[in-house]
C-alpha cells in the first residue's frame, strides 16, 4: 500500500499502483483549489467575488461539477458557501484552527441564480465566495483511479474501487464494496470548538443535523460524497430522500446510534454501486 498526505488528509493507494501520477494530480488540485493559498486559483477568482471572470479549464469544469451537484440536491450542496464557511470560523487550514472555542456567526448564502457559467467565463451578478471543496477531493479521489487503471484510491476514507474492498464504517463494522464509490460526510471530522463545515444554505451556519455521519454507496466517489453531504443536511429526511434516488445510505447518530435506509438493508453486506 503507498500512501501520501494532500488536501488536508491522508491519501492510500492500493498496493501494486503506482503513485507517482496520482500525487501529481492531487497536489496540482490543492493547489489550484485550496482556500489557504493564497496563489490557489480559487483565490484569485474570490478576490473579485462579482461580475464576468475568466477561468482555467480545469477550473471551469470542477465548477460546472459542483453546480450540477447544487442543481441535483436543490441547492444544498453548493459552490456559494465561501462566506458562511470564513464566517463560522473556517478562515485557516483546519490544523492550525485555534483549540479554544471559535466566534460562528451567520452569513447568508447566495442564491445559484447569482452564477452563470458560459464556457470558461464566469458571471456573478452578487458577491459569492466561492468553495469547490464540496466536489473537489472526491472528484479527484475518481480521476486518479482512472489513472491507475484499477484498484482502488481513497482520501480521507472517501474511496472509488474497481473491485470488490472490504471498508471499516463510522461507529463499528464493515461493508464490502463491489465497485464504485463509497463516501461518509461527517460533522465529526473538520470540526472545531463552536463549529463544523457543514453549513446548512438555509441559515447560512454550520448545520444542526442529528446525523454524526453519513455513508452513502454510488457509482463514484463524487457522487457518494454529494449525496452524503446533502442526506446529512436533510437531518430526518436524509433516509429517504436517499432512497427515493436508489442510494444506499447508513446514518450515524449524534448519540452513536446506527441506522440505515431502506436500500442499503436491500444491498448490504454487498453493496454494488453501479
């Protein structure tokens, strides 16, 4: 097994795979996407928050990503949360957040009415913040198993397999992942003494969710891991909002409890993503 640090966690690579490729991808992300360089190209697109930009290609596409994920999950997993999340005390790389309690206050989120992307040209009618991180390590997460060809790649317990992986859970026990990509949004992780990431568009705060975590199967990383961060913002309603699109979902209980929708019982132990 070989493994490397990037995007703030730890990256595995299966064994036999080599890695050279796949460090180079991720670091070309981080520092493309990061919030903490101040070179990153986010940065540069963030320094002028409204009117017409033009973007990177690379750019442009993971953008085009995170908003058909905000398209397909109604708004709640959204480029647009940049504000809220420096407002909630998210303004450094989360090893350096201070241990004392951080000030969270509110900060509204724009509207995906304020964006408009045409190509490589990028027109904010109001000033957003933009954040990618919503897209941008599971996106990556499945571009770098496509380029090893087979196996599997996981980042930060996010991971896109070809074959059939045996994957420990939050709170205990296992599943077996026959293909795809399996992914947990979690209010445990990126954590801090007044707040987490997850920032609910709603009131523009880090969300008050009962779930701890949130697992969800699907055919590739980038789609677990959207549809994880929007079952766990929907608190009760996460279950079956998952179910309704065919998704396996398991929810962890801010009390440690476990419990899962309906179609992870139908799928697991083996769950196929595909």
């Amino acid at each position: 097994m070989n493994g490397f640090r990037s995007m703030g966690c730890s990256v595995l690579v299966s064994d036999g795979t080599a890695p050279a490729g796949v460090i180079a991808l991720f670091e070309e992300r981080d520092r493309r996407f990061s919030r903490f360089l101040p070179s990153s190209e986010l940065n540069c697109v963030n320094a002028v928050p409204r009117g017409l930009i033009a973007l990177s290609e690379e750019f442009a596409s993971m953008l085009s990503l995170a908003l058909d994920a905000a398209r397909a999950t109604g708004g709640l997993v959204t480029p647009a949360v940049g504000d809220a999340l420096h407002a909630a005390g998210y303004d450094r790389d989360f090893d350096v957040l201070p241990a004392a309690e951080v000030a969270v206050e509110p900060a509204r989120v724009p509207s995906l009415g304020a964006l408009r992307l045409r190509g490589r040209f990028l027109l904010r009618s109001e000033d957003v913040i933009l954040d990618l991180n919503g897209v941008v390590k599971a996106k990556t997460v499945d571009d770098a198993l496509a380029l090893a060809g087979e196996g599997w790649v996981s980042a930060g317990g996010d991971i896109a397999t070809t074959g059939s992986l045996v994957v420990g859970l939050p709170g205990g026990g296992t599943v077996t992942l026959d293909r795809g990509g399996l992914a947990t949004s979690s209010v445990a992780r990126r954590a801090w003494n007044g707040g987490h990431h997850l920032i609910d568009p709603a009131t523009g705060a880090p969300s008050t969710t009962p779930w701890r975590d949130v697992t969800v199967a699907a055919a590739s990383c980038v789609a677990a891991d959207v549809a994880a961060k929007a079952a766990l913002l929907l608190g009760p309603a996460g279950p079956s909002w998952l179910d309704r699109r065919g998704l396996a979902g398991r929810f962890v209980a801010r009390t440690g409890a476990v419990t899962a929708n309906e179609t992870w019982h139908q799928l697991a132990p083996g769950l196929i993503a595909a």
